[in-house]
RNA sequence: GGGCCUGUAGCUCAGCUAGGUAGAGCGAUCGACUCUUAAUCGAUCGGCCAAGGGUUCGAAUCCCUUCAGGCCCGCCA
C-alpha cells in the first residue's frame, strides 16, 4: 500500500474531519524541500479524500518570523531590518506587499501549478485577529511549567526569565523583552533594547510567541490531525518533542500524527562537466520539472527517503517514468512492484484523473523537437507531422506547453552538451568533402521520392550509403554534419521525418552544388 | 553528547505490521533484411537482500549486536 493511503487510513480511524496543516517561513530564498512539504501535505490530503473523508489542507505563511540577517543576496539598506518581522520589511523589488510576500510568490505560484488543494493562512492575521491570544495568556501565566517542560525536554538549562512571547516594540519595530511581572490580561509591558519602554495587546499584532510555543499554539488553534515536517524538527529533544507536551500540559490540545520527511539534496549537473555548473535552485527545479512530474519524484519514495534531485539527464529519466505509469494506470496491469508507482501517479492528480489515456509525447521526444523551432506554435506543427493532435483536449494542451516551458528552461541551464543542437548550426559546402558532398547528393535525390516517414528514410540513408561506397556511419555523419554541424544527434529517422521535407532536401542540396 | 533515516541487480528504488521458491525501471549486452543513437519492440546478463547471531519447519521480512553511509538537534524558525 502507498504510505500516503497507509496515513490516511490512521488518520481517520481516529479522526473523521482531519486538518492537515503545513506551512513555510519565507524568510529567505526558498529551497526544494518546502515543496516536498506541501506535496507529502496534499498527498495526505488526496489520500484521506479517496476514502470518502472530510479534510482540509491549511498553508501557514509565518510572516511574523523576523529577519535574522541581512543574507548575500540583500541590500545593504537592510541591515536596518534585522530583527523585524518579514511581513513589515518592504519588499526587496517593490512589486510585492512586503519581505515576506516578495520570497514566498514564487513558491505560491508553485503550490498553484503542482494544484496544491489548500488554503493559504498569514500568521499575521491570526495575530491581529486574536487567534493566538488563549495561548499566549496561557503560556505567560504558566510560564514556569513551561520553562519546566522545555527544561526536561532539551535537557538544556533555560534561564527564569525566558519569555515565551516577544513584543513588538512600537518605537523600533523590533521584539523587545517582556516585563512578566506587569502582565495583565491582555498587556503585557516591555523594555525594548532601543531604549523605549511600552506596552503590547496580545489580542492585536503586537508580538510573537517563539517557536517552540507557537508551533503547539497552532495545533491547539487548529485541531491539527496531522502534519509534515522536516528531519529537523524530528529529532529527540526537538521543537515537536517539547510541542507535544506543551499543547497537552499547558494548552490542552493534541499533537498531531507527525510525518518527518528527509530533506532534498541536489545533484549537480552531470557527471562529466559539472565544473561549470551552478546550484540548482528551488526555483529552478519549479521550472524546468513539469508539475505532474514533481509531484511525482515526491510521491514515488516514502517521505523518510533521501532524495537526489537530479537536474541532468535523470529528468528526462523521471518524466519518461511518469508517462509509463500514466499508461500503465489505463492499461490496468502492472506488477507488484509498480503498484506503488502507479499509485503515486494517480496521488499526484490528486483525484482529478482523466477518464481516457491522456495522449502523451515522449519527453525525450520533446527534447528534441524543442530545438528545432523557437515557439509553441513551431512544436505543435513539428509534432503534428508524425503524430494526430488533432483530438488534443484543451487540458492536454496546457500540459504540453508546460512541458515545453520546462525543457526549454532545462535546454537553456542543466542539460548536457550531449543533447544539445542547433538546426542553424549546418556545415557549409566548404567544410566537406567531395566524397560527402556526393553522398549528399544522392541522399536528396533518393528522399525526394520516399515516403516521408522514420523507417523508410532511415532505409534510404543506409542504402544510399552503399551506393556511395562509404560505411553507413560515416552517411549519418555526413548527414548530421550538414543538418546541425555535429557527428552525430537524435536519432536521425524520427528527426528527419520531424522536419518539413522540402527544408532538409534544400539544405542537403545547397551544400553539395 | 543525543536522535532519526538508509544499506536489496552497475544506478534509482519496490517488497519488510499478514515470514513461505528474490522484483520493476533505467543501464549494459544481443537481436529486430549489413539502420549512427539520445526512438520502439523483444531477449539476455545481472543479487550469499551490508555483516554476525537469535526466534522459526521456513527470515530480505521479526529480535539482538556490529559495520558503513546520510542527515538533524543544543532555545533559530
């Protein structure tokens, strides 16, 4: 059984209105892993769904988390900033709300095209609306049960004046020091390190409790049932450790069913020449992996499994795997040990399955087809010359130029020189030789009359090689030389009969007078 | 110091909470009228299931120990 439908059969035998909650704190650049998080969140959420359960996915922006340091990639001016809460940072290009806003788009536009199910929650609203307040006022006045507990949990020694929450000092905009003694249901009053002293309302967004308590307060708030989160989290000692005891000492909740799931590694960009190569990005991957594929990376492995995201040829390895489980999902027959990956397939549609096999496009296919025009448009005449589109819904459509956004964006950074060419590229006449230029000769005279199609084409290369007395090797060489200045590239029966027959025989011709 | 995860075919992984003759894909090799390879189809090769011990009629699967690798935690979210 697929351990996302494992979960789910836990979750509701306790629980018949799960909500999964997971979330971000965009901080800073966003990495590939947050995606694994909302993708294992949505799989959970798939999978309850499937077995007729009511559920709901919440996506928690922690935009109160503050800045900790101006990273490389700021401005100086933000220096300024450090210690404030993200979402009261201005935005680093202007375009978006605030700090926060600007770093997490991206990845919410991300959640959109990966059609992530959930629902997008600010932790500055829930502050401003008071949410958090039961649990604050919980937390300050058993402030030393709680001090207790994360005693005993990290085994570290914690100081008599730890505060469990921070307010904001109204004169800097940076979290101050809380005066326990002054706390009186909802003030409390804090001495800020820029001199002012005032008071905060922890029913307003005055403050922040810290981590370790805001975790659980969440739970409480929520009724989470279950959650994913990273390794980190996970260890002994860790924050869902002393979060179990404080929601159900101190708030009188429950823990949620905790789904640690391992971070995500990025391979580097081949491995014959990667000297070169930047890192990849979480960005990067977004764009040059189609979504139904990146849903799928996550789902075909159990959450606790490392994973190598491979941004050389293991794409075209992945998406060619996806399309196989496609298939093998309508054609109903797969063995024991793709019953999983099949499984996965139908998780990342997250229960949105196509009633008929959706016509698929071999991506390497595309890799190919990509390069020999410059748009969408180009692409679909190409495909159509060997294959009907004709009947291509309007969803297939959408897929598809995805697709192409995604190899053309992996074309432009992460593929291997191997795979490249350019139809631009053709040798002219005074770069072969006359034995060449004969055979090129009597190749265009032989496809002039061929059925345009990959087998015979390929006979007629082979044939006409004969003829000339030169080994067929060196005929595909030739040919390749002429058409893209290279020894060799796709496989040149499908490529030819891709390419409008007037164009190739023209070129063959022009370089043989 | 503490904890988690992983170790099954060259590679990526299934199988392990129903213990009963080792699986898939990719790769490799070979073949498909003498057809490059980054296509397709077919076939073949390929594993003392990390090591040792225990339980059992029987263990990749359960228990213990060891070894190896990866990652995380010490108040940062």
């Amino acid at each position: 059984m697929h351990w996302a439908d494992v979960i789910a059969k836990d979750i509701l035998e306790k629980d018949k209105h799960p909500i999964i909650a997971t979330g971000i704190s965009p901080t800073g650049v966003i990495h590939v892993g947050s995606l694994r998080e909302a993708i294992t969140g949505e799989a959970v959420r798939s999978a309850i769904k499937d077995l007729g359960g009511d559920v709901r996915l919440i996506y928690l922006i922690d935009s109160v988390d503050p800045l900790r340091k101006r990273y490389p990639f700021l401005p100086e001016e933000y220096e300024d900033y450090v210690g404030m809460p993200i979402f009261r940072i201005p935005c680093p290009c202007g375009k978006h709300d605030n700090y926060a806003h600007h770093f997490v788009q991206p990845f919410l536009d991300a959640l959109d095209s990966l059609k992530v199910n959930c629902e997008i929650i600010w932790t500055h609203d829930l502050y401003a609306q008071g949410k958090f307040a039961p649990m604050i006022d919980l937390a300050l006045r058993k402030r030393s049960q709680v001090i207790e507990i994360l005693k005993e949990v990290t085994g570290r020694d914690l100081k008599d004046d730890f505060a469990p929450y921070n307010p904001l000092c109204e004169n800097c905009g940076r979290f101050a020091q809380p005066l326990h003694e002054s706390y009186e249901y909802p003030h409390i009053g804090y001495h800020c390190t820029c001199g002012h002293t005032g008071t905060a309302d922890i029913t307003k967004m005055e403050g922040k409790l810290v981590w370790r308590l805001e975790w659980p307060a969440k739970w409480k708030m929520f009724g989470t049932s279950v959650e994913p989160f990273g390794k980190d989290h996970a260890a002994a000692g860790g924050s869902y450790d002393s979060g179990k005891r404080i929601v159900e000492e101190i708030f009188d909740g429950k823990a949620p069913y905790p789904v640690p799931y391992e971070f995500v590694q990025l391979k580097g960009i081949g491995q014959m020449h990667k000297s070169t190569g930047s890192p990849v990005t979480g960005l990067d991957a977004i764009n040059m992996t189609p979504p139904e594929v990146l849903n799928y990376l996550f789902l075909r492995v159990n959450p606790q499994r490392a994973i190598d995201y491979d941004s050389g040829m293991g794409i075209l390895d992945l998406a060619d795997e996806y399309d196989r489980m496609e298939r093998l999902h309508f054609e109903g027959e797969c063995t024991e040990c793709e019953e999983n990956s099949v499984r996965a397939y139908c998780i990342a549609q997250h229960n949105a399955l196509s009633e008929e096999v959706p016509q698929q496009v071999p991506y390497r296919h595309l890799v190919n087809v990509v390069q020999m025009t410059d748009c969408f448009e180009g692409v679909m005449e190409i495909l159509g010359r060997t294959e009907n589109l004709e009947d291509l819904t309007k969803e297939e459509t959408l897929k598809l130029r995805k697709r192409v956004e995604c190899v053309k964006y992996w074309l432009d950074r992460f593929a291997p020189e191997q795979v490249k060419f350019s139809v631009s590229d053709g040798v002219g006449p005074e770069s072969l030789s006359s034995e060449e230029k004969k055979y090129l000769a009597l190749v265009s005279d032989a496809l002039d009359s061929v059925e345009w199609e990959s087998d015979s084409i390929s006979n007629v290369v082979v044939e006409t090689a004969k003829e000339a007395g030169i080994s067929t090797k060196k005929g595909f060489q030739t040919i390749y030389k002429a058409l893209i200045g290279r020894t060799s590239g796709p496989r040149l029966g499908t490529f030819l009969a891709d390419m409008d027959r007037e164009n190739v025989l023209e070129r063959f011709r022009s370089v043989s007078p």
